[in-house]
C-alpha cells in the first residue's frame, strides 16, 4: 500500500495545480511497482480535502492551464482503475 498524506491543514488540504502535479506523479510511479495494490489518500488536520485551492486557480493567466493539473490527476487515478483486477 502506497499512503500519501496532504498536508495543508491550514488551508483544510485544499488541491492545489502544484499538490495535484504531486499527486499525479505518485500515482503513475504507483503504477509501475507491482508491489502496490491499494493507494491510500489521507488528509492531515481537520479535513481531508476541502476542494480546490480558489486562490490558486484564480491565479492562473491561462485558463486552459488551470485545469491541465487536476484533469491529469483524473486520468491517472481512472487509469489505476481500469488496469487493477
């Protein structure tokens, strides 16, 4: 089993582009070592995820980029998914 733990309880773990390019990458290596069968997402604090960071995104000058990190988190966890028995 593979843990990670977000660990932005000040801002009640919320994803931001850089925490979802992180996690993103924990999944793909993930997929590459056969000894993980279970990924486990944990939130440090009082929450888990509080959705995504506002400030961050509202940061963004490119709007297409804004939703680059957090569309590749998704298609990594469905393909982690659809290739696990």
């Amino acid at each position: 089993m593979l843990t990670l733990s977000l660990n932005r309880p000040s801002r009640k773990n919320a994803l931001s582009g850089d925490l979802y390019d992180a996690l993103t990458q924990a999944h793909q290596l993930a997929e590459t070592d056969a000894s993980v069968r279970c990924v486990l997402i944990r939130g440090e604090g009082d929450a888990f995820i509080a959705g995504n960071d506002l400030a961050d995104f509202k940061g963004a000058v490119d709007p297409a980029q804004v939703m680059r990190p957090s569309h590749a988190f998704m298609q990594a966890m469905a393909k982690a998914i659809a290739s696990r028995p």
